[in-house]
C-alpha cells in the first residue's frame, strides 16, 4: 500500500485518540441495532410477504410511478420480449443490451430476435482486458435499451436494487437512455429497514462468487433541477425506467 | 467566492441589491421548504427516525477510533488504499499523487463538498489533469469560474438565459434558454468525458466501516458514472462520515434526502465496495479512499463537536432568515448558510468567524430542520462569547458593552442615569423612535430604528399606579 501523504496512519489515528480521551461525549447514545443473523431474517421476511405481495406490489406501483417510473405487469416472462420491443418501437429504438440469462434468470435472447430487435448479450464473467472491454463498453452505451433483472423491488420508496457482478455489469442499466427492469415477487420488499436487512445478509460471511463490487439503488429516472429549479429528467443515466412485474416466478 | 477583503457587511450589502439573485433564492428556497414540509408530513415515524440518528451519530464519534479502523481494514481487504490527510495541502498531494503514478490526464468529478473544501480543481490543473465537474450545477459555475452558492443547488443564482450564454461563449454551442435542451447539451458534452476521463473524483455522502462500503447519493447519474467508468476512483471523505453499519445506513438514508429535497430518496444511491472485483466487467482497477481531517479532529473534544453530525443535506440553509436575504456567496466560504458558519470555524479557525457568527437571527429555525437536530444557535451564542473574550470585536463595541452591562447591575446607578439618557437623546427622536444615531453608534440605525427611552419610566409610573 502507497503511503503518500505526510501524515502516517499512526499518527492520525494518535490524534483522534488524544482528542477522544478529553471528552465523554454529549449524551449516552447508541447506534442501530444490527440483526444478530441477518440471512435468517432476510428468509422470513421474504417467507412472510409471500403471502401479501399483492398489497406490497400495489404500493411499489404506487411510489415507482411517483417518481417517474413506467410500470408495467405481464403474466409470464415470455410476455417480456414484446413489452420490450414495444417500448423500443415507440422510442426509435431497436439495440437492447441484456444481462447475462444466468443473472436474468431466463434467455430472452431469441425471443428478443424473434421481435425484429437486435440483442447483446453480456459475457457471464469478465470481459476480456482492457481494449475488450471498451469496444464492449461502447457498445452498451449505443443501445437505447438496457434489459436487467432486480434483486429488491423496495416499495416504501419505488426503488429497485441492482446488484453488480458477472453477467451484470454496471453501465447496462447507466448508459442506455431506457432502462428496463424485469422482476418477479421474490424481488419485493415491503420498506427501506427490510432492505437494510438484505443489505446485512449480502454481508454476512465471505461473498458469493460472483457478486460485484457495487450496490444501485435506483429510484425513478435520472434528473435535475438545476437550472432555475425545473425539473428535467435523463441528465447523466437513464431519462426513462421501465419496471416490468412477471407473475409466474422468472425462473420457474 | 467573493473577495475575503471586502469585508462580511459590504458582501451582504452587494447580495441585498442584487434583485435577480433575491428572486432565485426566494423561490428555491421557498420550494425546498415546502417538499421537506410534506415529505415529513407523509412519514409520521420521521420524528423517530431524526432522533435515532442524531444519536447514531453521536454514538459513532464516542468510538471514531474503532469505526474507522474498521472502515480502513475493510476497504483494504477488497483491494482498497486508505490515504491520510491532515490539512488540505497533504489531500491535494496525495490526489496528485495518485493522479501521477496512474498517468490521470483527464479526471471526471461528482459532486463534492470536501474537494470544494480543498481547492482540488486548481490543484489538478496545475499538474497538468484537467479536472471536469460533472453535476449539472457545478458544471455550470465551473465554466463561469464561480464558486457554489448553495451545499444541494450550486447554480440557482444563475438564470436559463445566462446558461444559454454561458454554453455558447464556453461550450461554442449557440442553444435556446430552455432547461430542457441546455440539459441535453450537458449530456452530450458530459457522456463523452466520462467515457474518456482516466480518474473519477467523488465526496462521501457515508462509508459503512462494517463493510468498507462507500455511499455516494446522488440525482442525475454523475455519481454512478464517476464509480463505473473510468479505470481509477478517488472518494474524499471527513473522518466524521463513517457509520458503523448497513443499518445504521438506512436509517440516515430514509431522512437525507427528504430533508434536502423532499424526495423519499435521491435516484441514485450507489454503494461501493472495493475496486472491480475478478469476473466484473465494470468498475476502478484501482480504489483510493481519503480521509480528511481539516480541522475536524480538533472538534472531537472541541465546542463544535456537534457540528460533526452534519449532513450536508442543505436543510438550514433554506430556512434561515439570513441565507434566504444574502445566498452562498456573501459568507465568502465553502460552507454558506447556519452550518457553514460553524464549519467555516472549523475549517479555519474561530477568528474567521468573527463577523459571521452575528449572521444569525439566532431563530432557531436551523436547528427545527436539521435531520440531525444539531443546536445551531447555541454554537453561533458561544462563538460571539468566545470572539468577545478574545477581544476580536471592536473595542467601541467592547466598551459601550461593558458600561452598560455595568449600568444595569447597578440599579441606583440605573435611576440616575435614566434621566440623562432622556436628556442625551432628545436631538435624534423623531415620534417615539431614533432614526439616526451619530458616530459609530450609528452602524445600529443603518437598517433598523431604536426605540427610544420613554419619557416616564415603569418603575416611575409603578409608584402612580400602586394601589
């Protein structure tokens, strides 16, 4: 590890104890308490709200369309192909970057040809060094859509929880001026706290393999307000998200 | 920034004239204050949740020491380096440095109040990086050459058609005063160096020490791009933001931004562990966290200790009297608006203050909005006591004080004096008030009238009354 400031890790740390000694503090005050077996907890909160998705569905509905997203609910996954060829007609569109199926849960990619459109597939791990993964990279940022999956659907905020890693890269739900968003009920949480909890669990113990470096919480479409406070949308990512609900369980 | 010469009065004087400016803040802050009220209103359990984390906070700094160890080893466990920084000179050598030994010739910054805070920008492009601010705000004041005017909107004192100007003298781009198409030009401009840019700049909004986690909050994407894109990423991070853990995190997550804009949450909230990891497509080849100390450390034990549980969420700013009349720019420093003043102090020292620790009604207001319930007023209270037992007022102002704190414990004294007022006065009264006071007794009549010493007093008119 390169050292290159003059203050040595020492000798901050040094300061911060001299200066924590002086003082008890301002009050008696503890931090949140963390779930002692987060995993487990995680399974009992899915286990429970796979008895009332429906409600949970209905206020993700709700808070995803307040902030500007586009909802849509299909009856199977192989209704995704023409939901998406759909929004990409009536954008202009027709280049769709996709997940990895093994990140997706499904392989759209003949159902996305079969709908005239022209489909790229992630690689499942890696991508090549660096020139591979640029020539990759323009690609992702010249489709007009961005196919993901969800790993939470938060409904308190009508967010949705992308997890980054093989199959999955970042910019395929970044770059692309729509993204679309597909997601089953095992996706759904009901609040920001429950979220927290599979937060804790995609930390307990060593990380899968696999599993990316980044976590994005994305509520709503990109925007700004800051020009004379009007509200514009698509600054830097995406200036439409499409959530697609699947009834049936994606991956059967 | 405005010139640090000119003194505090003379900048406020200069923001009060300017009408455009007073319009724009008139209406963004007035809107900030509304989407607060109603996200707030919708959130009953918001009360709660502010409580828990001011306590969260405190709890935190009572064991720094353990937090940001955990922090560092966690970061360095995923193929991070940690850099410590004392003053902003060693965080601008140590960016520098990194910027160097990665061969950095184009660095995309999101937005980021301790690079502000640092001078990072100039820093970088005397060493040959040109640093591009990627915020639609702060690239907006980075073409003008301007500084922030507000902690969440760094541009509302600019119009749509000074933009538009703006983009055609720097950009050579001729576009209508329209916020929509300016916006899309940003893109453009923007998309095309962040696919170049060698190094992302961030801030820190927090850093998970449990999980080594950085949290970047932002609306538009320039933090996502910032962390995804370019193969090296800096985060610039005070000591005080780390939070022990995911749960602690959420709970400051569901109070940031409803607080700062009124949003449930911003649109994007990106957490980062680590650099790329082996299989991942994406992301830095190379993570480098910087922590900044810049006088907070001091504060641990200092009278500005609660300031550290600031959020930088801009909540204050929108309801304090002073800010709304004055905007960013007047305070003269990074930090503009109630929190900036106690931040200015830290940063540089008390004797900065002197003349803005009186920039406060002392209202309240600030601290009623704070997430964190962080007592402004008191602070500012003790930072006057403190500049007058230093002796940095004025000694007219210290001696007139001291007589009269003298004349009013002294209640015999009082009664004498009562009627030599009276006397002293009657050349300035006009009606029951005194417009206009000579000497420097007149810097109190400037804005205001005093009212003046009536022509019976209580006590006088007490031994009339009593039955």
């Amino acid at each position: 590890m390169t050292q290159s400031g003059s203050t040595t890790k020492a000798a901050f740390f040094a300061r911060i104890r001299d200066e924590m000694r002086k003082t008890p503090g301002l009050f008696a005050a503890t931090t949140a308490p963390r779930p002692p077996a987060p995993r487990r907890l995680a399974e009992t909160i899915r286990r429970e709200l796979s008895e009332r998705w429906p409600q949970t569905l209905e206020r993700f509905r709700r808070e995803f369309e307040r902030v500007g997203g586009d909802f849509h609910r299909v009856a199977t996954v192989a209704d995704v192909p023409g939901l998406v060829a759909r929004i990409a007609r009536e954008r202009g569109g027709r280049r769709v970057v996709t997940w990895h199926p093994t990140a997706l849960g499904v392989d759209l990619t003949s159902g996305l040809a079969a709908q005239g459109l022209e489909s790229l597939t992630m690689p499942a791990a890696g991508g090549g060094d660096g020139p591979e993964r640029t020539a990759l990279r323009d690609k992702i940022a010249a489709a007009e859509i961005g196919l993901t999956g969800a790993d939470l659907a938060i409904a308190e905020t009508g967010s949705l929880v992308l997890v980054s890693g093989g199959g999955r890269p970042r910019s395929t739900a970044l770059l692309p001026p729509y993204h679309v968003a597909v997601f089953d009920r095992e996706a759904l949480v009901e609040s920001l706290e429950q979220a927290g909890v599979f937060f804790e669990a995609w930390h307990e113990g060593p990380a899968e393999p696999g599993r990316g470096a980044a976590i994005h919480v994305i509520t709503g479409p990109s925007r700004t307000a800051d020009i004379e406070l009007t509200l514009t949308r698509g600054v830097h990512g995406p200036k439409e998200v499409h959530a697609i609900f699947v009834d049936a369980p994606i991956r059967g | 920034m405005s010139d640090l010469r000119t003194p505090f009065r003379e900048r406020a004087a200069g923001a009060l004239h300017d009408r455009f400016l007073k319009q724009a803040l008139d209406i963004a802050t007035t809107k900030f204050l509304a989407l607060r009220r109603d996200a707030f209103g919708q959130f009953p359990e918001g009360e709660t949740l502010r409580d828990r984390a001011r306590a969260i906070k405190e709890a935190t700094l009572q064991r720094l020491d353990h937090h940001l160890e955990r922090l560092v080893a966690n970061v360095e466990a995923q193929g991070g380096h940690v850099h410590y920084a004392t003053t902003p000179a060693e965080a601008r050598d140590i960016v520098l440095d990194i910027a160097r030994k990665s061969g950095t010739r184009l660095a995309v910054k999101s937005k980021s109040m301790a690079t502000e805070e640092i001078d990072l920008n100039e820093a970088l492009e005397h060493a040959g990086v040109t640093p591009v601010e990627t915020d639609l705000g702060e690239y907006i004041i980075q073409l003008a050459h301007e500084k922030p005017s507000h902690i969440i909107a760094p541009a509302i004192h600019k119009t749509k058609g000074q933009v538009a100007e703006l983009f055609a003298r720097e950009l050579k781009r001729e576009v209508a005063a329209d916020a929509e198409v300016l916006t899309r030009i940003a893109r453009e401009e923007l998309r095309d160096k962040f696919l170049k840019a060698d190094m992302g700049i961030t801030g820190a909004n927090f850093a998970v020490a449990e999980t080594g986690t950085i949290v970047l909050v932002t609306n538009e994407g320039n933090g996502r791009m910032a962390t995804s894109l370019p193969r090296v990423h800096v985060a610039i991070m005070g000591v005080e933001k780390v939070v022990p853990s995911m749960t602690d995190l959420m709970v400051f997550l569901a109070i940031l931004a409803k607080s700062a804009t009124g949003q449930k949450l911003s649109v994007y909230t990106t957490l980062v562990q680590g650099p790329r990891r082996p299989g991942e497509l994406e992301g830095p080849d190379e993570l480098h966290l910087v922590l900044l100390d810049n006088g907070r450390i001091r504060q641990i034990a200092g009278p500005l200790r609660e300031a550290l549980y600031c959020l930088r969420c801009g909540a204050c700013l929108n309801v304090c009297p002073v800010y709304r009349q004055i905007g960013g720019h007047a305070y003269g420093y990074t930090y503009p608006g109630p929190i900036g003043i106690l931040l200015t102090a830290m940063l540089h020292g008390e004797k900065s203050v002197k003349e803005l620790a009186h920039a406060s009604t002392l209202c309240g207001a600030c601290a009623d909005a704070c997430p964190v319930r962080i007592d402004i007023s008191r602070m500012l209270i003790e930072l006057r006591q403190s500049g007058v037992e230093r002796r940095t007022a004025p000694w007219t102002e210290r001696a007139v004080f001291r007589a009269f704190a003298r004349l009013l414990t002294m209640p015999r004294l009082y009664r004498w004096a009562t009627p030599l007022a009276r006397l002293a006065q009657r050349p300035f009264v006009r009606g029951q008030r005194i417009p206009r006071l000579p000497l420097f007794f007149g810097q109190w009549t400037k804005t205001r009238d005093l009212p003046a010493v009536a022509s019976r007093t209580f006590s006088e008119r007490w031994k009339d009354l009593r039955p």
